[in-house]
C-alpha cells in the first residue's frame, strides 16, 4: 500500500495545555474576586469578573484555532465559570446590597449561582447540535460582567438616588438576570463572521471607533453596553422573531373565468 502524500503531524502537547492555562486564569481571577468581596472591595472584584470573562472568551478562541478542543476542556471551563461568573458575583451582590433585604436577598444571591449552573449544564447537553448564532437564555459570563459594570457605574450616580433606588436596582437585577440565564430567550453569539469577512475594513474602523468611545468613559459606557445586550435577547425573541415568522404571503392571481389564459 502507498504512503498517504502527506503525513499529519501531531499536535504539541503545549497547544494542548495553553486552552486550559487560560481557563485557570480564568477561575484564578474567579477566585481572587472572592477575595476582594469578602475584604469589601467590591470594585475590585467587579474588575477581577470582567479579566475573567476576557480569559473566558480566549480559551475557547484559542482552542478553536489550535484544533485542540476536548471533552475535558469543556467540563473544565464549566467548572470554572461556575466559580467566576456564579460565585463570585452572587457574593459580590450579597456584600454589596442584598444584605440589606435578609432572607429575600440572600435567596436572589443563591438564585445566581442556582441558574448559572442550569445554565451551564443546558449548554453543555446541547453542545452537541450548537446554535453558532444564538444562545439560548442569557450567557452565565453577560449576567455576572453587567453586575460587575453595576458595581463600577455607581459612582456616577447621586448620592440620593444611590442610597435609595440602588438596593431595589440590585434585587431586581438579580432576580431578572436568574430567570434570563434559564429562560429560553435568544441571545446573539457573535459567532457568525460572514458579514466581518465580506467587509473587513469598514468593521475594523468601527471596532477602532467603539473601543475609543468605550475607552472614553469606561464606567457609563460600559454599564450601557452590557445592559444593551440583557435586553436585546427580550426586544429580538418577543418582538423581532414573531414578525419574521409570520411572512406576508404573495397575492395568487385568479385565472379563473379569464379566456385569454389556459
């Protein structure tokens, strides 16, 4: 039998563990805000969630690109985003403002961390037969980087309006983003390249001028960012969606008792 024209080289153990170096820094960073949370810095920890969730967003790139995904770098990663995205944020809330309302508060905190997990167990079972261009319910790393944007926007806020409206905010968000994470509202998954390949300048200028903007007033911006996106899942499944279901049919021209056509 001949030799295949070309021989496939195996790939480097090294490429192997990078995917994973990034998870653990990842769940590092997870941790490290846990820290913080309990010594009561809690913007710091707000910064430790969103350095998470850009390790988060890496390992997945870079084992896509190595050709290196695996079984256990799937389990892994949940893990760790379990830590990061649902424990860290749901003490983080808790420190911050949900103690103030007791029981009630305490259970929105535990409620993070419950859905974070079904939420991570659903996208786990489903990865087989993935949608490349939705999620379905909020991504677990989305809700806990718009708590951690919450915690670095209110400084901007009135003193008034902090002490006062902030804690009800809290709860309600908190509330609102556990039913998001299991819900079967549709989240846009950034995916899709087609339309980055087909215009790759004009979507480079534009990524330049939104981080300059981003970069600008990180704080406002940010905060409005995420929030942005928690509700563009609700605008796209309940009023975007059904309106393209329902497409307008073309008129059927009669040709009935007309002699000129058979």
């Amino acid at each position: 039998m001949d030799d295949p024209p070309f021989d496939k080289k195996p790939i480097a153990r090294g490429v192997y563990i990078l995917p994973n170096l990034l998870t653990t820094a990842s769940l590092f960073c997870g941790f490290l805000g846990i820290k913080y949370a309990t010594e009561g810095q809690f913007e710091s920890c707000a910064l430790a969630i969103l350095v998470s969730c850009l390790f988060d967003g890496l390992d997945g790139k870079v084992a896509r690109l190595t050709g290196t995904c695996s079984l256990f770098g799937v389990e892994y990663d949940s893990l760790a985003d379990l830590v990061a995205f649902g424990v860290t944020p749901a003490l983080m809330t808790y420190q911050w403002r949900l103690h103030h309302f007791g029981r009630m508060g305490f259970m929105a905190s535990f409620l993070l961390v419950a859905c974070g997990a079904l939420r991570l167990a659903r996208f786990n079972v489903q990865a087989q037969n993935p949608n490349k261009k939705f999620f379905v319910g909020l991504p677990i790393p989305a809700a806990a980087s718009t708590l951690a944007a919450l915690v670095l926007f209110t400084p901007l806020l009135p003193d008034g309006f902090a002490e006062k409206i902030l804690p009800v905010a809290c709860l309600l968000m908190a509330y609102g983003l556990s039913f998001l994470m299991v819900s079967r509202v549709r989240y846009a998954s950034f995916k899709e390249y087609g339309f980055i390949k087909a215009h790759p300048f004009s979507m480079m200028v534009t990524a330049i001028l939104l981080f300059a903007l981003v970069a600008s007033q990180p704080r406002l911006l940010g905060f409005l960012f995420f929030i942005g996106y928690v509700l563009s899942g609700p605008i796209y499944t309940f009023l975007i969606l059904p309106r393209r279901a329902v497409l307008p049919r073309e008129p059927q021209s009669n040709t009935q008792g007309d002699p000129k056509r058979p």
